[in-house]
C-alpha cells in the first residue's frame, strides 16, 4: 500500500482487490448512481475490474481514488479522492479531478466533505498541484455544496452525455 491518509474519523487508502465486496454495495445501488448515468453494476466482477484499473492508474499516473474507511469500526463505506483525468470534458483533459462515491447509509453524515477537505490538502501540499477540478450533475445538490465546502468555486454549467453539469475549480494559492 503507497497511499494512506487519516482525518478524524476516516482513513483513505489504496483500493484494494478485497475492497470488492464493499464496492459491489456501493456501485449496485440504483440510488448511488442517480447522477452517474443511472448504469449500477450488474456482477461483483464488474467491481474487480474498476478496482484493477484505479490500482492500474496509481502505477501508471500517481494518483487514484482511495477507499475510504471508517476508523471506529474498518469498514469500508465508499471512495474519495483524486484522478488524473485523461478524456476531454468541457473542453479541458489532463486536469485532476477531485470525486467521491459513499454507500447510501453513510450519506448525510460529512463524510465526503470530510475526504475532499484531505484531498485538496493533499493536492496542494503532497502533489504540488496548481489547480484542481470537480464536477457535478446540476441536480445533485449535496455533491455541489460538497465541492464548494472543499473550497473549489462554480466556474461554469455545461453538458456532459447530455446531462446539465456544473464545472467548479480552485487554484493553488503562492504562499511565497
């Protein structure tokens, strides 16, 4: 494992192959995937396979989402994180994004503001990146005041696959 993080009441760490069972609730949830295109997966081996390409993007780009846990008891409850995105998406590629995804039940609860807060300090301070992007369907409040709690401002509306989205960046301050 290359990558661990803790903040109050989480760790963020490496996907993991054994993280299948856990990304299997995540990502069959009908409701999780409301503003992801409405497609959950169908099989855990769908699960296996996303797992091996972030594992796959840690090597190959030095960076991925992370799994996240809850401290008080190991269990996993979603991902969060950083990706270098490679695809064009409003009109930008090569940018990090920053994202999260939770089980239903632990919605509601800070958690991905929590993970994206340790992100962009993670960003700033561990990778020396200069910006950071985020987007959300317009619809999904939660994710939009999440991105803006993280500190990223709304720069634009745009379409993606067809859908309204909203387009939010921060830039690294110079301290020097």
């Amino acid at each position: 494992m290359h990558f661990y993080i803790e903040t109050e009441r989480l760790i963020l760490r490496d996907l993991l192959p054994t993280d299948d069972e856990g990304m299997f609730l995540l990502d069959s949830d009908p409701d999780v995937h409301k503003y992801l295109g409405r497609k959950p997966v169908q099989n855990i081996e769908q699960c296996r396979e996303v797992i091996e390409i972030i594992r796959q993007q840690y090597e190959t780009n030095g960076i991925g989402r992370w799994a996240v846990i809850k401290k008080e008891t190991g269990t996993f409850i979603g991902w969060s994180g950083l990706k270098l995105m490679k695809e064009t998406i409003n009109g930008r590629n090569n940018f990090l994004d920053l994202g999260y995804r939770f089980i239903k039940q632990y919605w509601g609860k800070g958690y991905a503001t929590e993970t994206a807060i340790a992100s962009v300090f993670y960003a700033w301070d561990v990778l020396n990146a200069r910006e950071l992007c985020g987007i959300a369907q317009i619809d999904n409040i939660a994710s939009r005041k999440v991105l803006q709690s993280a500190g990223l401002r709304f720069i634009q509306n745009f379409d993606f696959n067809g859908d309204p989205y909203e387009w939010y960046e921060a830039k690294k301050v110079n301290t020097q």
